[in-house]
C-alpha cells in the first residue's frame, strides 16, 4: 500500500502536466528527493537507519519503474495533460452520478486520449481481469469524461468515445494495458473485447436492490467466485471479519 | 595435553549418561576429582540438574555430605551458562563490564539492522536485491526480510568460526571452491551479442505480441509473457545480469499442433532459444554469485566489527558473545586459561557432536589442558547443523587420538530383534561408519512396535539431516 502511493506520488511529480518529459538523466538525479519528500509525508519512519534497506529497495523500484514510464511516454509520443484529475459525471452503465480521480491523461499525436490509472502489480492477472470483463475503475472514468457533470468536471465529450481509451499502468512490470483501440498504441498491450460487462451488470443488480430497499449480503462462496470467474482478489471479504460475519451460506443467499 | 584423554563414542540406548555418571563418582571416589572442581558441558539446563542431582545423591549415600554441598560450586551447565559465568568472573581481563546485561533477540536484530544501511559491502546487493534473488515470498515475507535475514545467519555463520570468521582469506577460499564447483564458461561477450541480436531479430520481425492468432487463453497468456520478455530484453540492458530472463527465453513458445504462429516467428524464437541455451556456459552467474559471497561475508563482518563495539560501548552481550567472548578470552590471555584450569580436576562433555568450531575451539581449550577429560558423542545424532554444529570436528578429534577411544559396544534399550533391524538399517545408512550396538535387554521383553518406528526414525532423520 505505502510503496504504492510512493511510486504514484513520484510519478505525479515527474510528470506534470502540459511540460517537457524529462530525460533519464534528470529523472534519475530528481527521483531521491520526489521519494523524500513523499516519504515526509507518508512514512517519516522509513527515513531512519533502521529502515535504510527499505528505503535504498524503494528508491531502486521508484527509479526503475519512473524511467519505464518516461520511454513509454517517449515512444507513444504521449503528453501528459492531467495528472489526480478530478473527474465527475453519469454512468450510464450503472445509473448513478459518480466521481474519482484519474491518476493520469494522456493525448497521443492523433488526438487520443488514455486515461491510465496506476497499479503497484504485474500485468498478468489485470489482464486476466479484463478478459473476464470484470473490470470497473477505468471504464467509469471513461465514462465520466463521456457524460460529465458539475461546472469543474473535464468534458471530453468531443473527443468521442472511440478516442477515449481506459489504460493501466502496471508499475511492478512496466505495462500498459489498454482496453481498445482502434490503431495500436507503441509500447502498449490490447485487450480486446468489452472489459467490463460482468461486474457493470452485477453492480447494476446491487443498485436496484438497494434503491428497493433490499441489502443483499454476501455469501460464503463469493471470495471464490469473485476470485476465480471475476479474476478479482477478494480483499474486503477475506480480510475483513465485520463483513464475515455478516455473510450468509450459499443456501440462504438464494432464498 | 592431558594424560587421561578418554573419547566415548556412544550410539542411541548405549548408557553415556550412566557412563558419565559412574566416570564422575569413581573418580571422587578415589578423590582423584574434587566435586567443587568438577567442569561439566551438557546439552540442556535439564540435564545438567539431572546430572547435578545424580552425582550429589551418590556423594549423600556414601556419607561424603560436604562434597554435595560442595558440587554446588562446580561449573556443571550448557555451554552457555559456562561461558556467562566464565565472562563475569574474568570481566576485567575481557575488557567487559561486570555486570553485562544479556541483549534480547529482537535488541540484537534492532542493533544489527541499523549497522546494515552503513555496511558499505553490503550496498550493491541492498541496491538491487531482485538481481540477487530475493523477492517477496508469502513464506519469507519481503525481499528486505529475506536479505536482513541472510545477513543474520551469515553474522552468526561467521561467529560460529571464531577467529577464522574474521579472516580475509575465508572469502578468497570461499570463491575458489564456487569456482571449481561451476565448472567451465566461456566468454559473455559472445554469448551477450548472440542473444541480443536474436532478441532484436524478433522484435524487429514482431513489434507487437501475437497473442491474438491463438485461441487458447492459456497459450495467449504464455504469448503475451514471452513477447513482454521480448520485448525488454531488446530495449533494455537487463540480459546483461538478468539470469531468470535468459532461463525463461529457452523456454519460449513455438508452433504445434493446436496452435500456428505467424510465419517466420518460430524460427526467430528458435533462434532465441539457441542463444540463450548460452546460459549454461555463461560466467555471469557465477560473477553474480561470487558479488553476492563477497558482499554478505565483508559486509557480515563489517557489521560484527560495529556491533561488537556498540555492545562493549552499551555494557551488552549476546548468546553468541558468551562463546565467543569465552574462547577469545582463553586463546589471548593465557593467565585467565591457567586461572580457569587451576580450579578444575576434570572436563566432561557430553554431546559433543553437537559443537560447532567455536564452541569446540572452547572446549577443547579446556580439555586439553585439563588433568583428566571425558568426551561423550555420537555423530549420528548430529542434530544442531542448522547452527554451524559440525560433527567432522568430532571426527577430527577421534581420529588425532586413536588410543583415548573407548566406545559403548551394546544397547540396553531395546530387545535383540529391535536391535538386529536397527543395526541392519543403521549399516545401509552409513556403511562402515556403522558401529552395530549389541543388545543387552532380554529377548521378548515389554518392546512395542513403537519402539521400532523411534529407533528407525531417530536413524533416518539423523541421516537426512
């Protein structure tokens, strides 16, 4: 988690929006003080001698995946043109308003624009994610920048939906992972297909037993389903006894 | 050395302990040994109080009431509980504090943990700790875990080896034999240039991965990898010390029978396959294993070195310190050695095969000199190896002093059928190094087949481990 939002803080850093990308050379000598100061912020322990093999291993990873991202930058020819970008909007999929933060806007030479949110992880089991359409984050980010809502909220509405591409950056093995695309990105890799139509559906599901005042609980098989149909790793019904122990066996679940 | 030197090598069930009982009370019975002057090296605490009690009921029935008085001031206890005693009574001639306070496991791992971000040695592996084979693993936690860890068990290596733990030439012969044991290479330039060129073949011919022209997920995730592979180790520098990646471009994806790739992609993965297959012969990981050596054995001692003065500074010591101190003390001051040996009659050890070289060098110190010494051992029974006990030094001894070998033939434990398996078994387990026991327990009597799975277990686990 804390590795995570280090390697994300240092990648808003790095990479500001509408400037000249870096080189490596300059990547590399300002990458100790982006992790500093990150660190200052989040995790001042990490900075005493106890911590120094944390530290040295975090600065190493931070520097590694920093100069992967700036080549992807370089050979997509991508700009960066927002990074945290609040976003607001309808999902149509689901019904409902919805907001978040974008990690990052690209524009390509030809007016395309990815929307890149990025993963501490390896690529192999988000690409698994999204062949089992099970994916959600960026396809709502998607759609937010397509139906945007409230004065401040980045309208993208002219750039059209087939220019608009949902992306992840996966920082542990320098991927990208793109949902569509019409004409191949460089560097990246292409999931065909919808991405996200199990778990829209699903959600949708939820909504409207929730606006009908019924709260469905989880049942016991759902970490292995979510695990192995969704491709999603259960965290917050494995790890959380609240949630446990509000969970029903698989037969009261369908009565 | 002494006079009366008397090595027991003694089997499971053989009687050492009424061997080092009876040994004790002959020679306070013939007050060859006085009981305040009785030097007494057990496994545990427990037996040393159960060794303590049996000799002290012996002296009580023979009416020598003062002499079990008296054993309460022998030096009967494990190893470490010697060397505590040993170092508070020579802390003056150790440089030590009187009242040394014994540092708790997690202040040693705080102590040594803040010394490894300042071992210089240390750095190039802390730098890249991936390259070097440490990654998360759900069983060993993190990769800085893992590497803290080595350190850890490299220091306490290194102190184990006593005086020879803190000599240069301990790393040189350490590289000579990784050397030997690798076997031949041949120039990495070479091989570098071969599979670079192969990879950007590739590349240039299949920019993007081909995982679209198979329908088998498992295959198009396999595709998918082997082209990401691809693709770094022809944009990047990582086949200059990536090992995992050369191993894994062998073992690239071609064509078969469910599934074609594009033309002309199987011959350059081939091609790829070819040159990496150059791994086997490639001195890079040999290079990288030898960086690794060099930095765990300099930067272990140069944390040693800076721990070891932040505890004197700070008045601590360590479990390690209470042997290692101990045998420094009596190698360099020989008035302490001759101070120690004028209070004792006798040294008795048993469990011998469990020292390792720094608690033997201490032992033996001791013993040597000592006017009599009674060593007890199995090196079957070695079990300690994890701590750097090592039963050749049991060996070594044995073989120095053919004639002091004086070693228990039965088994009073078990049945002759019990005994005839085991000795079997024993024979195939260690050939001629297999002393078959004689059993002594009349045939028939209360054995369970229980007995027979102990005496096999006790056996095998001894071999394997």
């Amino acid at each position: 988690m804390l590795r995570g939002t280090i390697v994300h803080d240092v990648l808003e850093h790095c990479f500001p929006p509408d400037c000249e990308l870096p080189d490596d050379a300059e990547i590399s000598t300002a990458i100790p003080t982006y992790v500093s100061n990150a660190l200052d912020r989040c995790a001042p322990w990490l900075l005493d001698d106890e911590w120094a093999l944390e530290h040295k291993n975090l600065m190493v990873e931070v520097e590694k995946s920093t100069l992967a991202w700036a080549q992807f930058l370089r050979s997509a020819g991508a700009k960066v043109i927002g990074t945290e970008k609040h976003l607001q909007g309808a999902s149509p999929s689901l019904n409902i308003r919805t907001h978040g933060y974008a990690d990052c806007i690209l524009e390509l030479p030809d007016k395309r624009i990815l929307v890149v949110d990025h993963k501490r992880s390896k690529s192999t089991n988000r690409i698994k994610r999204l062949e089992a359409q099970s994916d959600l984050q960026v396809t709502l980010y998607k759609e937010m920048l397509l139906n945007p809502q409230g004065d401040d909220a980045l309208d993208l509405r002219a750039t059209g939906a087939d220019s608009i591409i949902a992306a992840y950056h996966t920082t542990m093995d320098h991927s990208v992972i793109v949902s569509h695309e019409t004409k191949h990105i460089t560097g990246t890799q292409a999931v065909s297909g919808d991405i996200s139509s199990t778990t829209t559906s699903l959600l949708s599901e939820r909504i409207k037993d929730l606006t009908v005042g019924n709260v469905p609980l989880n049942s016991i098989s759902d970490a292995h389903i979510f695990e192995k149909e969704f491709c999603i790793t259960p965290y917050a019904l494995d790890g959380n006894r609240l949630v446990q122990a509000f969970m029903v066996d698989d037969q009261e679940a369908t009565e | 050395m002494n006079n009366s030197l008397t090595i027991v090598p003694a089997g499971a069930g053989s009687g050492k302990t009424y061997r080092i009982e009876t040994t004790l009370a002959d020679w306070l019975d013939k007050d060859e040994v006085r009981a305040d002057r009785i030097l007494a090296v057990t496994f545990t605490e427990a037996s040393a109080r159960d060794m303590k009690s049996r000799i002290r009921a012996r002296l009580l029935q023979s009416g020598r009431s003062d002499d079990a008085l008296a054993l309460g001031r022998a030096y009967v206890g494990t190893i470490h509980s010697l060397g505590q005693r040993l170092l508070t009574e020579h802390a003056f001639a150790a440089g030590n504090a009187p009242t040394s306070r014994l540092l708790e496991d997690t202040e040693r791992d705080l102590l040594i943990r803040s010394q490894i971000g300042k071992a210089p040695s240390l750095q190039p592996i802390a730098e890249n700790l991936s390259r070097f084979g440490y990654r998360f693993t759900p069983q060993g936690g993190t990769a800085e875990d893992q590497f803290r860890g080595k350190i850890l068990s490299t220091i306490d290596l290194l102190r184990n080896l006593g005086p020879r733990g803190s000599d240069p030439k301990l790393l040189d012969d350490l590289i000579d034999t990784m050397k030997v044991d690798y076997g031949k290479t041949k120039k990495q330039n070479k091989l570098h240039a071969a599979l670079k060129s192969a990879v950007q073949n590739m590349f240039k011919a299949f920019p993007n991965d081909v995982s679209e022209t198979v329908s088998a997920k498992t295959r198009r995730a396999t595709l998918r990898a082997d082209h990401q592979l691809i693709r770094s180790a022809a944009q990047t520098d990582r086949l200059q010390t990536d090992w995992a990646a050369w191993q894994k471009l062998r073992s690239l994806f071609i064509s078969n029978s469910n599934s074609k790739l594009p033309q002309g992609y199987d011959e350059l993965a081939e091609a790829i396959i070819e040159a990496a297959d150059g791994l086997e012969l490639h001195p890079g990981p040999l290079n990288d294993a030898i960086e690794h050596i060099t930095g765990l054995v300099n930067g272990a001692q140069e944390i040693v070195a800076a721990y070891d003065m932040e505890k004197r500074q700070r008045g601590l010591i360590d479990y390690a310190d209470m042997i290692a101190r101990t045998e420094e003390i009596l190698r360099e001051t020989p008035d302490t050695l001759q101070a120690v040996l004028g209070e004792i009659d006798c040294v008795v050890i048993d469990e011998f095969q469990d020292t390792n070289p720094v608690q033997f060098a201490l032992l033996w110190r001791l013993a040597q000199h000592a006017p009599k010494a009674l060593i007890v051992g199995d090196r079957k029974q070695a079990i300690m190896g994890f701590q750097g006990a090592d039963p050749r030094l049991s060996q070594a001894l044995d073989d120095q002093f053919p004639d002091a070998l004086d070693p228990l033939r039965c088994n009073w434990r078990s049945v002759p059928e019990v005994m005839e398996f085991v000795n079997s078994v024993g024979a195939g387990l260690f050939g001629t190094d297999y002393e078959a026991l004689t059993p002594q327990a009349a045939p028939g009597c209360a054995n369970s087949p229980i007995q027979y799975v102990n005496e096999i277990s006790i056996l095998l686990s001894i071999c394997y481990a």
